[in-house]
C-alpha cells in the first residue's frame, strides 16, 4: 500500500472508532429514521442514559456524523454524513488503485 493510502486510511481510523461503538450505531439507526432529534427523544428511544447519550453525541459530532441545531432552548441533532461519505470513497477509491 502507497503512503497515500496509508494516510487516508489513517485519517478514516477516527471515524472507524466513533462508528465502531453499538450505542453511537443504534444513534445514528435512530436519526436514519426519525431526524432531527433532540437529547431526550434520543434517550426515550434507547436504553442509555441521558449523560450517557450525551457523551456519544459528541463523539459523533466531533467526527462530523452528527450536526446540531439550536431552535430556542431545545438542540436539535441530525445526521451529517457528507464528510464521512467523502473521506471513505477516497480511501476505497485510493485502496481500489493500489490493487490494480
């Protein structure tokens, strides 16, 4: 494997970690489904705690999977799946060249 390839797959290794988790999955099943959803129709949905969704949130927000929208006091979360979709079509794209 190129050093190109390697890098991009050193930048995607973040995003593997944050999509790797169950609880951040059934996350982002549930914005799939039923988006924009705010914290505590998150936690009614899932078996986690509030803190606890929380804490996924961020990580998903901080790999760009997630987006958040504040609409007076409540904060609105929402799938953001455009730079995650870019990153991961270049690391199989720059993988695809590498093996031909």
């Amino acid at each position: 494997m190129g050093q190109k390839a390697i890098d991009i797959f050193r930048a995607c290794i973040p995003l593997f970690q944050a999509l790797s988790d169950p609880y951040r999955q059934d996350i982002i099943l549930l914005l799939a489904e039923q988006e924009p959803l705010t914290v505590n129709q998150i936690t009614e949905n899932l078996t986690l705690s509030r803190p606890a969704i929380s804490h996924h949130l961020k990580i998903l927000r901080d790999q760009q999977l997630v987006s958040l929208e504040q609409k007076g006091t409540q904060r609105f979360y929402s799938l953001e799946l455009d730079n995650a979709t870019v990153l991961l079509k270049e690391l199989v794209e720059t993988v695809e060249k590498q093996c031909e």
